[in-house]
C-alpha cells in the first residue's frame, strides 16, 4: 500500500475511505457494471485492491488542482508530483492495470453526474492531465461509490427512444422522433446512447426530436448544442462567438446553409427525375404545350367521329342547319344574350336561309366560338358564344337519321365532353388561347393557383408523367428561390421566406409534390427555423463588430452562458481560462454530435 498519509496532512475536504471494507460487501459483476470483461468482484475486494490507486489518486488530484491556481508547471517539483510521490501513482490510463483502469472509469462517471458535462465542467477534465486523481478532491469517495454503479446494461438508440416514448413526461417528443431515428446517421445514434447512459437512461426529448428531424433529412444538417435545445443563451453566445476558435462554428453555419440548399435540389430530383428545365418560363412552356398535345388528341378524336357520321350518310353531313339556328336563337333570348351574340351568330342564320351546311362549315364554326369564348374580353359575348357552342354539340340531324344516332350520339358526346373539360380547368383554357404567357403561367396556375383548380390540373395531365412532375418540380423551385436560394446554388437560405411560401402551399402542397416530398418539406422548413431562429430572450449581434471584437479578445459572452447553464461553476473557475482554451472547448461542445442530447433541464 505504500507509506500512508495522515488525514491532517490531505487537503481539507478530501474523502477518505473506510479501512474496514470486507469481502462480504455486495458484488459487483464487473462486465455489467463497467463494459468490460472479466468475472465478479466485490466492492471490499476492489476496494482492497485497489484502495491505493483510490487515494493517490484523490492526493495528485489535490496536487493537480493547486498547480491550476498556482500556474506551476507539470513536473517533478509541481505540487502533484511531490503529494502523490507516496503512493506512486501513474500518469498514463494505458499503464494502469485492470483494476486501476475501472477506477478511472467509475470516478469519470461519477464526477458526469455530480458536476454535469458542461463546458466549464469538462474544461477542468481538459486542463488537468490527471483527470481522474483531481476529481477525487472534489467528489470524495462518496462519488466514486455512485459511479461504480453508474454503469446500465448498453441500450440501442431505438430502445432508449422506444422506452422514452412510453414515458409520460417525454411519451410525445420521442415517439415524434422514433419514426425517422432509422434514417439517422450511426454517428447520432451513438451520442444519444452516450448521452443516456450519463443520464440513467434519458435524453432531453425536445433536443432528441430537433437532431433526429435534422440529421434525417435526404443531406443531414447538424445542429449545435444551442439550436438543438433552443436556448436563447446559448444560441446568442455560439453566434455572438463565432469567430473564435479559427471559426469554427462560422463554418458549421456555413455548412447548415449549403445543406439546406443541397436539401432542395435532392427533393427536386427526387419529385422530377425526368425533368430538365431549369425555370419558370421552362417549366411554362411544358405545361402549355402537354395541354396543347392533349387538345389536339381529343380534337382529333371527335373529328373522327363526325367524319363517320358523315361517311355513313353517304358524304353528307346530316346536320338540320335550319333547326340548329332556331335552337340557337331561342337559347340566346332565354339567357337575354340574343343582342350580345358574336357575329358567328350571322354566319349561322346565312347558312340556314340556303338549307345547307357542310361537315367543314360546322367545325369551322365550333372552332372560331371556341376561339371567342378563350379571347373576348366581353363577358357577355363569351357567354353568348358559349350557348351557341352548346347547342351546335347538340346536332340536330335532317330527315330520317334514327341508323344514324348511335354514330351522331359518339360525336356529340365526345364534343361534349371536351368542351366541359377545358371549361372547368383555367389553365387548360388559358394554354388554348395563349392568354397567359409562359413566363406566368405556373406563378398563376401552379404555384399561385388555388386547391381545386391545382387537382383538376393534375387529373387532365395524368397521362403526362413528365407534365406531372414539372408541376412538383415548379413548386420545389418556387421554394427554394423564397429561400433565397437562386438557380446556380448560390445565396443564404432564409427559413423566413421558405415557412411563408410553404404555409401558403399548405392546402395544396401533397397534391403538387406527393404526401412524402411534402412532408420533407415540412421538415426542411423546421430545421432552416432551428438554425436561424432567435427565440425571445436571445441577444444576437447580427453585425460582426462585436463578432470581430469577442474573436480578438475573448470570452466574457461566452462564460456568461457557461455560468448560466452549470449554476456558476463557471464563475469562479472559468474567468481565467476562458480566452483560450475553456472557450474552445465550449466551442467543441456546442459543435459535438447530438449536442444538448445530456441536458435534461
């Protein structure tokens, strides 16, 4: 055991253990206990073995801490070199034997717990090279008792979210989270099993749900301790500090902003693959010309069917003008619109006086209503048009046409039916008439167009996969440049612009892009507001005077946040070292992975 050192002679405060330790203590299997192998030992058995390490290591501890305060250098003449002498003591966790190392461990567990892991906290464990010895001073033995049962059987980060989402308190945070947890980076799931194995067991479930919503999405973006808890202080003093440190955390801002951005291009993609236009006068031109093709196919279509109406009457079309025109008539002073008819009303009434109108004059006729009906900018006119095209579908047959009806029949209905459909879609009546250039055409009918109107685009486009896509793609477009982000890639992302522009897509957004890209958006949208947001309470210096000033000359903001988050620890340690290397290190911490994952308060 080595010459022992009388209590009076140990720093006041120091824990010593008790000598009467026996072997009948409760045993401690030491693989479930520590994470390693090795059969069971009792708590007297490790104590005995390993009591001198124990305390040597609480004395160079002792040591250690007054070289801190003192500035005395490492080495043979510092204060812990010549107090822990006695119990010879090693430097180096590699040359501790087995025994020696659980103790290194149990007491790093310990101190997590006693003092938390805060910057200030790990500061100390960073500044001292014998860690474990200078805990020993500040815990006791008593600690060290708590770490050497610390230690919980290894969970996985999908058990640890499970068992938190049965949990009550935190049931509604974690089970927000389970579902995407599988699409996460190992890298997470590994800090949120750390995290909870410093905890007992939990992770703080709203930092949980804010890393998991970022780190899974299609290009992950990682959030800082300050973002991920969405604390004020801690927010304003990341930013307010980043230019500490070679900025370090300059560049993880920067890196939040390129993900964002990738984000969208990769949902892009992944709503567009057979998409190649790149803007909105583009995506127009597709959309017009895929309702233009569509025109023609059914013009096509019902042409046919007249043309068999009217081989099967011998060439003849077996249209009664005379009776068409009093339809006509009668209609339009039903409706009051007789004195607001186009002047395809004349033509008609000049056909019927000679008795005789050809296939080639009926589908001129419809051609040029149909024309009126797109471009008039008279209200009244359109409608006239519109009864005269109605009753033109109609097709009163001369004579005796019963064997002609079922052909007659499949001619109107077609018409018919073409007419309506183009009626009730805006933007296939606006594609026909060239009213709305491409230029506007998706800002009007796609973007800008409302809920209904948007579905009854996608039902008549629904033979047109590459149309089909445009329309999501225009939409991902139309996001990202909201955001601030222009077609090359380049500008800073504002989650401002993207959330507005979203929440006004809201009501059509799943019909645009599909349930899934729409939903991704959404999580977009919350990510983008975590790294940007400045929740109440936040002091944000968004110009980079005082940025410029804290990186030259120090910490003073930041130890500020430290002390508010470790209970001032931070202040009577930290002043001094928080210029240099205590800094850093609360840098290290807000940029670690799942950072904020261990603050449960």
């Amino acid at each position: 055991m080595g010459t022992p050192v009388p209590a009076s002679d140990l720093p006041s405060g120091t824990a010593v253990p008790d000598d009467d330790l026996s072997d009948s203590a409760p045993s401690v299997p030491a693989k479930d206990a520590y994470g390693m192998p090795g059969g069971d030992i009792s708590a007297g058995q490790l104590f005995g073995d390993v009591g001198k390490t124990v305390i040597g290591g609480i004395v160079h501890g002792a040591g250690n801490l007054a070289d801190v305060f003192t500035g005395t250098a490492p080495g043979p003449e510092s204060h812990a070199s010549r107090w822990s002498a006695p119990f010879a003591v090693t430097d180096r966790l590699g040359q501790l034997d087995p025994d020696q190392a659980l103790v290194h461990q149990a007491v790093n567990n310990g101190y997590d717990r006693a003092f938390g892991t805060g910057p200030a906290a790990q500061t100390i464990k960073e500044r001292i090279p014998q860690a474990t010895e200078a805990i020993g001073t500040v815990m006791g033995l008593g600690g060290l008792a708590d770490g050497l049962t610390a230690a919980a059987p290894t969970e996985s980060a999908e058990d640890i979210v499970a068992r938190q989402a049965q949990s009550s308190a935190q049931s509604t945070s974690a089970a927000a989270a389970a579902p995407r947890l599988g699409q996460t980076s190992p890298e997470l799931r590994q800090a949120i099993v750390s995290a909870a194995q410093r905890n007992g067991g939990a992770v703080n479930p709203d930092a949980l749900v804010r890393h998991v919503e970022a780190d899974s999405l299609p290009v992950p973006v990682k959030l800082t301790e300050g973002q991920a808890l969405q604390d004020p202080i801690r927010i304003s003093a990341e930013q307010n500090m980043r230019g500490q440190a070679d900025g370090a955390l300059a560049m993880r801002f920067n890196e939040q902003n390129a993900a964002l951005a990738q984000n969208m291009y990769a949902l892009r993609d992944e709503v567009g693959p057979d998409v190649f236009t790149t803007n909105p006068v583009e995506h127009g031109d597709t959309l017009i010309k895929a309702y233009q093709d569509k025109a023609a196919a059914a013009d096509a279509d019902i042409d046919a069917k007249y043309q068999a109406l009217r081989d099967a009457n011998g060439g003849k079309f077996p249209v009664d003008v005379k009776q068409l025109t009093e339809n006509v008539e009668n209609a339009l002073h039903q409706d009051l619109l007789y004195e607001h008819a186009p002047k395809e009303l004349g033509q008609l009434q000049s056909l019927a006086e000679s008795g005789n109108m050809t296939f080639e004059q009926f589908e001129a006729m419809r051609t040029n209503l149909a024309r009126t009906m797109r471009s008039s900018s008279n209200g009244n006119e359109v409608a006239a048009a519109r009864v005269i095209r109605q009753q033109m579908e109609k097709l009163p047959m001369a004579g005796d046409a019963s064997s002609l009806k079922p052909l007659a029949d499949a001619a109107r209905s077609a018409a018919r039916k073409q007419f309506q459909t183009v009626e009730a879609d805006p933007a296939y009546s606006a594609a026909l008439s060239g009213k709305v250039p491409p230029d506007t055409f998706v800002r009007k009918f796609v973007t800008g167009g409302n809920r209904d109107d948007v579905a009854t685009m996608q039902k008549n486009l629904s033979d047109n996969p590459v149309a089909l896509q445009t329309m999501g793609v225009s939409t991902v477009d139309h996001l990202r440049r909201a955001a601030g982000i222009d077609d090359m890639g380049n500008g800073n992302f504002s989650q401002a612009g993207f959330n507005k522009q979203l929440q006004a897509l809201a009501p059509k957004i799943k019909t645009l892009v599909g349930p899934k890209v729409a939903d991704t958006l959404e999580q977009v949208g919350n990510v983008a507001r975590y790294t940007q947001a400045q929740p109440r309470g936040s002091f944000v210096n968004n110009s980079n005077t005082l940025v410029g000033s804290l990186a030259d000359h120090g910490g003073g903001l930041l130890e500020h946040a430290v002390n508010a988050k470790t209970g001032g620890i931070g202040g009577t340690i930290a002043r001094g070292m928080l210029k240099g290397r205590a800094t850093n290190a609360a840098i290290q911490r807000s940029l670690a992975p799942g950072a904020g994952l261990d603050q449960l308060q």
